[in-house]
C-alpha cells in the first residue's frame, strides 16, 4: 500500500503521525512510504533519518495527499485539507467526529474511510490509542494548571506545590479514568490537596487502593460536586462516558458562581465537545480566556506541547494496527479484528459509529454488514 505522511498543520501541533522508525517498519512490510518534508523537524525527526528508513520525501502536502491511499496523521483534518479528500481514500489519525460535524459531512460526501484511533478497542475493551495520550494530557493539564494559576496570567496567584506552613492548593479532578489518575499522580506529586470525583464504585475503589489516604475520592452528585468545585483552586476536567459520544457537559455556567475568582479550568476533553458549558477549544498560542472570574485552558491538542514524547507514544499504540491495515487490506484486517472495527467511523459515505450518528444525527449503518 502507498503511505503519506504529511506534516501537522494544527496550531502549535508538533507531533508527527509516524517516527523514522516507523517508517522503517511500514517499508519493511512491503509498502511505499511518502513524507512531506519537514513532517517530523516539529518532534525532533530529521528528513534525512526518514530516508535512511526507506522513506521518499515530497516537497509539498498535496503531493502526499494525492499519491497516498493511506494518509498517517496525529489530529484531525481541518478545513484547509478538505480538498484532498476523495473516495476510497483511508485516513488513520484522531477524529473525534462527535464534536465536529462538519468534518464528518465532508468525510461522507467525500466516501472516505476514516479509521479512528479514539474508539480502537483491544480485547480488554480499553482504548489503546487514546491511553497514552490520556497519561500526557493528564500530566501535562496539572503543569499548565499550575502556570495559568499565577497572577500574571490572571489566576488566583496560588502555587500548587506545598510550601511549609501555608495552606495546600486544592485540585479537584472529574472523571477517575487514566487521564484523571494521571492527573491525580503529577498533582499529588507537587504536594496539592487533591480530590477525584467519579460515578463508577469500582473505580473510586481502585483509587483508594492506589493513592490511600493522600487523595479524597466522592462520588459524583451534584452536591458533591458544587462541594468540590466551592474549594478548587485547580478543576481538571476528564469526563468522557463512552469511547467516540460527545463529552456531558457536566458543569454548567451557573456553577461557576460558586467557585474561587481567579481559579483555573483545564478541559483535557474538550476535543470531545468538554464537560463544561462554558468550554471552547483554544490554541497553544492563545490557551486561555476567563468566565465569570475563572480562567479557563481549553486547548485541543494538549500533548502536541510535548511533540517527541508524545510521538513516540502514540506510535508504539498505533503501528501494529496500521502494519495490519497495509498488510491484510481494509476489509481482512477489521474483519479479522472487532476491536479495529471499532475504529471505523465512516465508510463509503456512510456513518459507521453508533455514538458518532447519534451525536450528529446521522443514520447508523452496521460496518460487519457493509464490508
């Protein structure tokens, strides 16, 4: 199969669908790799390591695009690639369709076969994909939490660290899933009072059993919640209730009343729509905006701040399920695997995610039964 890879265009996103390496292992399996130059200069990847694994470098996008059947990204297309999109063609990146309608229009006018990492499933039905990406949107939620707290961003002027004998920063995390642990891990670490909130027994069982007595854990009512958010110096926002739905939005604008002037919003899913009512997606280059005294940091690509990290990451998840694409074709491969299945969310203009057509309306069709 012929491979492209072309560069991010997502502001401030410097991550990369496929490391060298990668590469090497794609041409390794029999296919044709093309790389725009450049595509990896953003994670630390220079053109020439893409060609000593077998890569061929094209000078523009659209070169890639059009001689591609299977396009490697990190995030999802935007409005500026919509051209290069024509049937047949198999795009495997991040799409998160449920928030974004327009680009799910242009995917089915356009018969493109969107293969989604976000709602892979393994046999453990977890997320492979989205897993590693939740650790270090996780982590990196606290940091930015921690900078977007100081007074010179607007924040409440509270270092999120303990200092001896001055009170704790509190940070309270919605949703106990691995963003939310990961979370909880890097702001206990810093020495902040931390508390996760969840609906899931079993889940907050866990975190007791984890963390002990260093983080409180409450279930999520709504009492609960305007508690916990009366307190917070720091909301971190995790809540994502099915693989592919659309975020609930979970705190709504009024709440806002209750808490602190000057604390910080993080909405690591706000890619997925948010939990909060008052989300909006933001840019690494304009990250924050401020509601009714709270600052809110809502940027949509959250890892792309770490880019080589974060590659390496989402590739040691993605090029097993990419190799078994090129190798066995599309209809082998999926059939082969429910849980790769699972990651088909449009074929042949047709919608092939139950929560994706139920988030924008759109008839469902059962992938098993078109390929």
């Amino acid at each position: 199969m012929i491979i492209g890879l072309p560069k991010e265009i997502k502001n401030k996103e410097f991550r990369v669908g496929l490391t060298p390496g990668a590469v090497g292992s794609y041409v390794h399996a029999g296919n044709t790799v093309y790389v725009e130059k450049g595509a990896g200069l953003g994670s630390g990847f220079e053109d020439a390591e893409y060609v000593e694994n077998g890569a061929i470098m094209l000078d523009t996008a659209a070169e890639v695009w059009n001689k591609a059947e299977m396009i490697v990204k990190v995030k999802e297309p935007l409005e500026s690639e919509y051209k290069y999109f024509r049937p047949g063609l198999l795009i495997f990146t991040y799409f998160h369709l449920a928030a974004d309608a327009a680009l799910t229009k242009a995917l089915l006018d356009n018969k493109v076969t969107a293969v989604a990492y976000e709602t892979i499933q393994d046999k453990r039905k977890s997320l492979p994909c989205l897993y590693c990406m939740s650790e270090i949107a996780g982590r990196t939620a606290v940091i930015e939490g921690a900078k977007y707290l100081e007074k010179t961003y607007g924040g409440r002027g509270v270092m999120l660290g303990a200092v001896p004998g001055c009170e704790k920063a509190e940070v309270v995390i919605l949703g106990g899933g691995n963003a939310g642990t990961n979370a909880a891990r890097m702001a206990f670490g810093l020495g902040a009072k931390v508390t996760i909130l969840d609906i899931d027994h079993y889940r907050l069982a866990y975190l007791d059993d984890v963390f002990g007595s260093h983080v409180t854990t409450m279930y999520s009512s709504r009492g609960n919640l305007l508690k916990a958010l009366a307190k917070a110096d720091l909301v971190i926002g995790c809540v994502l209730l099915a693989p592919g739905r659309e975020a609930p939005k979970l705190v709504k604008r009024e709440d806002l009343k209750v808490m602190k002037k000057g604390a910080v919003i993080v909405d690591i899913v706000v890619d997925q729509g948010g939990c909060f009512e008052t989300t909006h997606p933001t840019t690494h280059d304009d990250p924050v905006y401020e509601v009714d005294g709270v600052m809110h940091y809502c940027v949509a690509n959250i890892p792309g701040s770490v880019p080589r990290t974060s590659t390496e990451a989402l590739v040691n998840s993605t090029l097993s399920y990419g190799i078994t694409l090129t190798t066995k074709g599309l209809t082998k491969a999926l059939k082969d695997d429910p849980g790769l299945m699972m990651g088909l969310n449009t074929y042949d203009g047709k919608c092939t995610f139950a929560a994706v057509a139920e988030a924008l309306d759109l008839e469902y069709f059962d992938p098993s039964t078109l390929l």
